[in-house]
C-alpha cells in the first residue's frame, strides 16, 4: 500500500480533510475516508486513518483546557462508543469490501442529509447518561461498519448546548476515543500492518497543514457557506460511493 498513486491520494484526500478540520473543527475522518473509499475498501482507508485522526483530535481537545470536567460530562457517550466497537469488531463481518463501501455511502448521505436540513435537536441534563450511552454504542458499532464515527454522535454533542470552542473541544475528545477504539477494532480483524506506515506519515503531514490553512482562513470565510459546501460535497460522495457497492 505504498505505491505512489496511493501516496499521492492519501496527500490529497488529507490534506482537503485536514482543511476542512480547520475550519470547521469536524470532517477529517468523513472527507478522508470518503475520498479514499473511492480506491480502497473503508477497513483499508480506516486503517490509514488512525495516525492523523488520533494526533489531529488531541490538538483540538488539549487545546481547550478544563478536560476534566468534559470528562464527566460526556463519560456516558466515551463509555457507549467503547462497548459499541467492541460488540461491532466481534458481531460484524469482515472482509465484505462491497458491503461496507455501500454502509460508508449511506452514512455519508445522512450525515449531509442532516446538515443540510439543520434539524436541531436538545437533550435535557436528565436523559444525558442514559441517552448518551446508547447514542456511543451506536455510535461505536457504526465506526467499526464503516470507518467513520459522526454519525449519530456528532449530532448527539451538538445537541449539548456547547458554546462553540467548547463544542470543538468536545467533538475531538469524542473523536479521540473513538479513533483509539477503531485503532483497537481493525488490529482485531488483522487489517493494520507494516504496509500502512508510509500512508499513514503522509496522510499524517498532509492533514496538519491543512488543518493548519484551515485555522488561518477560519474567519475569512462565512462558515455557513463553507458548511453548506461541505455538506453537498458529502452528498455527492456518499451516493457515488452507496450506488458503487451496489452495482
């Protein structure tokens, strides 16, 4: 997995991600293995991914400071994405590339689908622990599935209430724990190895300067256009790819 088309993809899929990541303070797993699944299978994109994704998400959660006490707020979330990777990386099958392509499309469709029609959802403090535990089990199970974990967690921090930068705080710390879990997944289903290591740096390198330009244009775009961007993008990928696994 070395071979210089796959360098030069894994460069500019990251580096897109990493920028986007930038802005935004979501989207590198989504737009990375998005692009990626369009010349590998999502466990092999996933597996490149776990390098940047892990050092990307702690810059954006150590950042912010106060971890403890994100800590006890999403513990139920952290906990749910744990038990839902273990129970996906044992129940789920393995090794069904056209399937799996077929789940990251229809994610990626919903994930846009959602954005693009902002439903707003509110969670009451009383229904966090419970709530939060299934909404990280799912989320966890749909990780293993299909590579990427926004769905339905992302959407579950959001309805948090978080001002903003305390919101990318905790979208990396989530992020973080689901990204150390995957990492734990795929080495179960034998899909990380030595191949991967090139891949990874450059994928490594790539989404750190994007993520880099994308704090510097951070307030020189208007974010709902970026965003409405991001999203259509998204929907146009997730269907490429949902009708490709289907074909």
């Amino acid at each position: 997995m070395d071979s210089l088309p796959i360098l030069a993809t894994a460069a500019g899929a990251y580096l897109l991600a990493g920028l986007v990541k930038g802005v935004i303070g979501l989207g590198l797993p989504t737009v990375a293995i998005g692009l990626l699944g369009l010349l590998m299978t999502p466990a092999q994109a996933a597996a490149i991914l776990v390098v940047p994704s892990l050092v990307t998400n702690i810059w954006q959660f150590v950042v912010g400071g106060d971890l403890l006490a994100l800590v006890r707020r999403l513990w139920p979330l952290l906990v749910g994405i744990c038990i839902g990777t273990f129970i996906g990386a044992v129940a789920l099958p393995h090794g069904n590339g056209g399937q799996a392509t077929v789940w990251l499309g229809s994610a990626l469709v919903l994930y846009a689908a959602l954005g693009l029609i902002k439903i707003q959802f509110k969670v009451s403090p009383h229904a966090e622990v419970w709530l939060g535990l299934l909404i990280g089990i799912a989320t966890g199970a749909i990780t293993v599935a299909t590579g990427i974990f926004v769905l339905p967690g992302t959407p579950y921090v959001q309805a948090l209430q978080f001002e903003r930068d305390r919101l990318v705080q905790a979208l990396g710390l989530s992020f973080t724990v689901s990204t150390i879990t995957l990492a734990l997944a795929l080495g179960y289903a034998g899909e990380i190895n030595a191949s991967l290591a090139w891949p990874a740096l450059v994928a490594l390198g790539s989404a750190l300067i994007g993520m880099w330009l994308g704090q510097l244009i951070r307030g020189k775009v208007k974010a709902e256009t970026f965003r409405l961007c991001f999203f259509i993008g998204l929907l146009l990928l997730g269907t490429h790819l949902a009708l490709r696994g289907l074909l």
